[in-house]
C-alpha cells in the first residue's frame, strides 16, 4: 500500500507542475519595465548636478516589453512624493516618444538628448530645465522612493516642450492606456 500511495503522490506532484507550467506558458504577458544599471538605490552617478550636490545627472537607461495593443506614443516621468515641498518634485517629464521605442539609453534626457528618437518632447521638470534632473539629497531628509513610469498612450501629447509637470501629468491621465514602474530610493540621514 505505501509503494501504490508513493506513486500516486509521485503523479499527482508531476501532474501538478505541468499544470505550472503550462499555466506560465499561457499567461498573458504584462507591460514591464527594466533597467540594467539602476539598482534599488540612485547612486552619485544619478543625482542631480548643482544645488550644492556634485552629481553625474545622468538618466538611467530603460527598457521596456509588451505594450498594449493599440499604444500610439510613450511616456516618461520620474517623481518624488517626498520632497520636502508639499506637492512633491517631478525630476523628468518626457512624452510623445515614437510607438516603436522600446528603450532609452542611459544618459538620453539629460547628458547625451541626442540619444532620444526624434519627435521625443522633454518638457519642464520642477527645476525649471528641460529634461532629466536627477536626485538632490537633503541632509537629514531621510528616505525618498524616485517612481520612474513609462506611460502606454493612446495618442500623442498636443502640448510643447513648456508644458509644466502638472499640465503632462493631466495629459498622461486622459490618455494612458497602461503604465509600468520602477523604484528606487535616496536615503539621507
């Protein structure tokens, strides 16, 4: 009895996992976002250049897969829900990028712009400038989560380069057809 009970286990485990399996085969894929060399914490190399901090500024490079059907531009922002303004900081803001980008090399939005796909706007972020402006660690502020999104558009932007953050960000919301996120965080004792 226990060698029939061992084999029926043994079916039943093996069963199981092929139903796994083909589970992961069939799942829809999800709309995702990566990146090679940021980690789950901004370094020097991505902190802003001025303000008093000595930092590379450099965008990081993103990659994203699986876009819905029907997307007819892209989106990209990077905010800070807790800087220490009320309304947080929106550090990059860069929207009606081709249908066909799937990736933004590092450094695109702020210290090589030449590396965005033609027809790429990077509007005002909360420093005033155009394009990427990384992190700026306050002494003491404690924890900050960057949220970089890539937003899936059913249509371009009818807005120009100086569109404010909130004026995109009302935009990106009437048009989104889905969106994927990445964080990472400063900690500032």
């Amino acid at each position: 009895m226990k060698t029939i009970s061992s084999v029926k286990n043994i079916f039943l485990g093996t069963l199981l996992l092929a139903a796994i399996a083909l589970q992961a085969q069939t799942a829809p894929k999800t709309f995702t976002l990566k990146s090679a060399t940021l980690g789950g914490q901004l370094t020097n190399d991505f902190y802003y250049n001025d303000w008093g901090v000595k930092g590379g500024n450099i965008s990081p490079d993103l990659s994203w897969d699986n876009a819905p059907e029907g997307t007819q531009a892209f989106a990209i922002t990077m905010y800070d829900a807790e800087a220490p303004t009320g309304s947080g900081w929106w550090h990059w803001v860069l929207f009606n990028l081709p249908k066909d980008t799937k990736a933004l090399k590092a450094g695109a939005a702020s210290t090589h712009p030449e590396l965005l796909p033609a027809g790429s706007i990077s509007s005002l972020n909360d420093f005033k400038q155009y394009g990427y402006g990384g992190p700026v660690p306050i002494p003491g502020s404690g924890y900050h989560p960057y949220v970089i999104t890539v937003y899936a558009l059913k249509s371009k932007l009818n807005l120009d380069k100086d569109a404010n953050p909130a004026l995109v960000g009302f935009n990106l919301s009437a048009n989104v057809i889905a969106k994927a996120s990445i964080i990472a965080y400063v900690y500032v004792p």
